[in-house]
C-alpha cells in the first residue's frame, strides 16, 4: 500500500510535464508559422506582383500605338439633308370627249416620246360635226359671192343714178353680213376639228407609262371618267430637300457665284446614285419649321431614282483649300479643350493641343496646332501619358486592326469618303 503512493505520484509528475512539454511546443509551432507567413505577404507578394505586373499590372516598356501622319489637303464642305425624288413632269392623261375607248396605243411601263399615241376614241360623230361645218361654210361662202356681185352692180347703177343710192348701200351691208358668218363657220371648222382631234390621245412629253386605268371597249366621258394612264418624266428627275434657315445665308453666297453641285445617297452605305445640280432656292422660310425648300435636278440616265424615292442629299457649297487634316480617332478632349499625342523624332508621345476647325466621323480639319506632316497616335490611349515611349505597330494584328476601324477608317461607297478629302457638312456648322 505504502509502495503504490509512489507510483501514483510519480505518474501524475511525470504526465504534467509532458502536457507543459507539448504546450511550448504548440506555442513555437504557431509562431514559426505567424512569422512565415508574415515574411511571405512582405516578400512574395511582391515578387508575384513583379512576376504579373507585365500582364495585368503597370508595365514600364514602350506603349504600342497606331500613329497617322497630318498632312494637306481640299477639304470640301457639305449640307446634308434628306430628300424626295419628284417626277419633273407628271401628265395625268384623261379623254377631253366623249365616246367609245376604240385602242390603247401603250403598254404599261413603255417608255413613250412627245406626239406618240396613247388612245383612240371612236371619232365618227366628231368627224360628223367637222363635215358639217364645212359643208355651212361653203353655203355662206356661195351666198358672199352673189351678194358681192350684186353690190358691184348696185354700185355702177347708183354711180348713174339709175337707181336709189340707199339701195346699194343695203346690199353692201348685206355682203358684211355674209362674210361675218363665213368667219363664224370657219370658227365652226376649227372647233370641230380640234375636238376630231381630241379623239386621238397622244403624249405630251417624253415620259414612261404607268398603270392603265381603263380598257379597250368601254364609253370614256370629259367629266366624270377616270384617267386613262399617268405618265411621268424620269430623265432628268427632280430632288427636294430642305435646310434649316441658319444655313440659307451661305447657300444664297454660293449659289450666286456658281452652280452648286448636289449629291444623292444611298440611306445604308453613302454611296452616291447620281449627281446633279442646284436649280432652285425657295423665295420664303416655312414660319412652322424653320426651313427653306430647295430643288435640285438629276440627270437620272440610269433610272436610280425613282419617284417618292427617299435619299439622302450633300450639298456642296464650299471647299477648304490645303488645310491641315488628321484622323479623327486622334482628337482628344479634357479639361482645356481639345489635343493630341505628337510622336517625336525619339518616338515619344508629346501631348499638343489644337484648334478643330471642322470635323466628322473620319477626318478633322485642324487650324492651329499641328505642322505636316507631324505623326498623332490615333489608337492605343490607354496608358499614353505626355513623355511616354512608343512603339508604332503596323496594325497588322486583329486588334489593332478593329481600333484603326473604330477611329474613322470607314470608306463611302463611292470612294470618294477615304483619306483627307471629303467630309460631312454637319460638321461645318
């Protein structure tokens, strides 16, 4: 009993000091682990952070950019509007008498020329009337003759005194009255003959056909019947358009120099359908608008316009001799207005402001700033600072090439919208 005292004691002993053991050992552990990873935030964070910075982070080489060289150029300045294509003659062709549709002298779509054909209508009463009128006349025309003969008479017998004078002058009287009604009955002819005429329908002017709107056979009326075709003048056509009163002053300023050239447009791609020019300023401003009616007149030799046509319409007033042009793309704003990025000699980017005398979605006329042919990034801004190094890509890769499509590189269909010498007129205001 004495002997297990001991051993109890010893036991209890000797567990407490393995439990204290392993406590420190513990309490080390966890704090060689605190240190580490303390010493791994401080020193490869850092290092991951240098290892991405190339990716992801700030990087210190050269920044690619595209660059364009300025340079000069005609810059011509256009109004846009949006136009109506009008036929420059429309004739609704309807009968001017009565009577039966004997032919119709057209097929729908033809295109017809001044005296041609149309119609027929069954001209036998009006030939009827004309015979008539004739047939009075040369009865008139008897009874002139013998009262003339008669007066001839009179008069020698009067001369005489062989008979009362105030007998030869009622004769003379008399063969007044017959050549009054001779007059009157070729009055008679002629109407009958013009309304005979009426019977033939012939085209007034050079113009294509429509849609017939009456047949063969049927009894056609002046008054109440419908029209037989209408015919429209497609060559030359006509254009109206109109523009707000603010730009009248410069249209009037050059339109009384020289004629001005109009352009009409395709609504989808600009490209141009025909050009014409301006014929016609209206001689008032529309109080409800605000804008002023023009016409313009299109040659049309290929039919490209057609009437209640919609286009878009360029009107040429002015042209911009040798001015300083650059892409649009490489316009910037801030705070002080508008600038650009220069690449020197030792292709660093220096940043410049200019003054933009006009500009559109491609190029941009510059006043004051920039001295041909000075180079100006047009993409790649997004880490460009003043002083940064380039480098100047080819814009051979896909992205570059996108960001050169998205900063003005659009071409018009009628490739006359490329480089430095066309522009939008909405940019001139």
């Amino acid at each position: 009993m004495h002997g297990e005292l001991p051993r109890q004691i010893w036991a209890k002993t000797f567990s407490g000091k393995t439990s204290a053991r392993n406590r420190r050992y513990l309490a080390f552990g966890l704090t060689a682990i605190v240190i580490a990873a303390a010493l791994f935030y401080v020193f490869g964070s850092s290092t991951v952070q240098k290892r991405t910075g190339g990716r992801f982070g700030a990087d210190t080489g050269p920044v690619p950019v595209l660059a364009a060289a300025s340079a000069k150029a005609d810059v011509p300045v256009y109004l846009d509007a949006v136009g109506t294509i009008k036929a420059l003659n429309t004739v609704t062709v309807s009968p001017q008498v009565d009577g039966k549709l004997l032919s119709v002298g057209f097929k729908e779509g033809d295109d017809v020329k001044k005296g041609d054909v149309l119609a027929r209508i069954d001209p036998t009463l009006y030939q009827a009337a004309l015979d008539q009128a004739v047939a009075k006349k040369a009865q008139d025309e008897a009874q002139l003759g013998n009262a003339k003969i008669d007066l001839d008479r009179y008069e020698k017998l009067a001369a005489t005194n062989a008979i009362n004078r105030q007998q030869a002058d009622t004769q003379k009287a008399l063969v007044v009255q017959y050549a009054a009604l001779v007059q009157a009955d070729q009055a008679a002819i002629e109407n009958a003959q013009a309304t005979l005429g009426y019977t033939t329908i012939v085209a007034p002017i050079d113009a294509r056909t429509g849609i017939r709107q009456v047949d063969e056979g049927n009894i056609v009326h002046a008054s109440s019947s419908p029209t037989i075709v209408v015919i429209t003048q497609l060559k030359p056509i006509s254009v109206f358009f109109s523009l707000p009163q603010q730009d009248i002053g410069r249209v009037n300023s050059a339109f009384a120099k020289a004629p001005l050239k109009v352009d009409a447009q395709q609504s989808d791609n600009d490209a141009i359908i025909d050009s014409g020019t301006l014929r016609v300023v209206d001689n008032q401003v529309d109080p409800t608008t605000g804008t002023v009616k023009l016409k313009a007149e299109f040659p049309n030799a290929n039919l490209q316009l057609w009437p209640g046509q919609f286009v878009n319409i360029r009107l040429l007033i002015d042209t911009l001799k040798q001015v300083v042009v650059i892409p649009t793309g490489a316009v910037q704003r801030g705070p002080n207005g508008t600038f650009v990025f220069v690449i020197k000699d030792d292709n660093t980017a220096a940043m410049r402001p200019i003054t933009v005398q006009k500009q559109d979605e491609i190029q941009t006329v510059v006043s004051k700033g920039l001295v041909p042919p000075e180079r100006v990034v047009t993409t790649g801004f997004a880490r460009l600072t003043d002083g940064s190094k380039v480098t100047i890509s080819d814009g051979s890769t896909p992205g570059a090439t996108s960001a050169r499509s998205r900063s003005g590189g659009r071409k018009g269909g009628d490739g006359q919208k490329q480089g430095s010498t066309d522009a939008k007129p909405n940019a001139t205001k």
